[in-house]
C-alpha cells in the first residue's frame, strides 16, 4: 500500500469516527439531529479529501456502523436510508470535485450539487423503503429540505471554508 492510500485510509477512519461521534452533539434528540444533520459534515468532507471511492464506502458504512452499535439511527427503515444517501454524499462530493476546475467557487457548487443528489438519492430509497404515496412525498420534502435547513446552512458555510483552508494549507490538491 502506498503512502497516499494509507493516509486516505487513515483520514477516512478519522471521518468514519467524526460520522459516529458528531451525532452525539445533538443527545438521543431526533428532531435535532434531522435538523443540524451532524453526520453529513465528515461525509462530505471525506468525499473532499479522500476522494469517491471513500466518500462512497464511509458514508455508506457510518450509520450502519452507528446504528448496529448505538441503535440510533434506527436501522430500519433510517439507517439503510441514510446509508444511501451519505454514500451519495461521499461518492459525488469526491467526484465533482476531482472534475471541476480548482477554483474556490468550484468547492461550492462541488457541495451544492452533491448535496441535492444526496437528497434525491434518499427520496427515491425513502420511496422503496415507505412505499409512494402523497404523504410519503410530503414528509420527504419537509424533513429534507425545510427541517433541515439550519445543517443546510452550517454545511454551505463551513465546509467550503475547510476545504479551501486544507488547499491553502497544502494539505489536499486544489489549484
């Protein structure tokens, strides 16, 4: 294994653990943590630094992880939702930000576009896991995007101002 593997898969150990303890900021208070969603941060960030394959594999293994130690999130039907979903999350943010230019406005819009299809991704397994329906659709749109607003916009503000300070920093590539 080569020096560059090695420090990805210590850094995604690092996320994996920051995914398992963030969520504890917000207590055992669901609403809360649908709310500042704190196990998006080290998802995304891993998809950033570590790359997709990453991203990919620690967003789709920490709420199983935390769920089959903690039981919370509940496993079924939330913790395989968010299984997808953060796998969603980490594969894209990798992904679009290894394609676009290395700008800093690149960063956002890397995050943006990953986050909507994060959400995409769990609504079309909240649709398998839930069955359709008019209800299903409605709690879908209010927990993804009006309740959980406030994580939206810590996620929007900070992690782009990491991830341009790691490339300030020379710790990740960037332009």
């Amino acid at each position: 294994m080569d020096k560059t593997s090695t420090r990805k898969l210590a850094l995604s150990g690092l996320f994996l653990a920051l995914g398992f303890l963030l969520p504890f900021v917000t207590g055992s208070n669901q609403a809360l943590g649908k709310m500042f969603l704190p196990m998006h941060i080290p998802i995304l960030l891993c998809g950033f630094v570590c790359g997709w394959p990453y991203g990919l594999v620690v967003g789709f293994v920490t709420p199983l992880f935390r769920s089959a130690i903690l039981g919370m999130p509940p496993m079924f039907p939330t913790a395989v939702s968010m299984a997808f979903e953060l796998a969603a999350y980490g594969f894209l943010a990798g992904l679009l930000y290894k394609l676009l230019p290395k700008k800093n406005i690149y960063v956002l819009v890397s995050l943006v576009l990953s986050m909507l299809g994060g959400r995409i991704v769990l609504g079309i397994a909240n649709l398998i896991l839930y069955g359709a329906s008019e209800k299903t659709l409605n709690v879908f749109l209010i927990g993804a995007f009006t309740d959980a607003a406030p994580g939206i916009i810590i996620q929007l503000v900070l992690i782009p101002v990491l991830i341009i300070a790691l490339v300030k920093a020379n710790l990740i590539k960037g332009e």
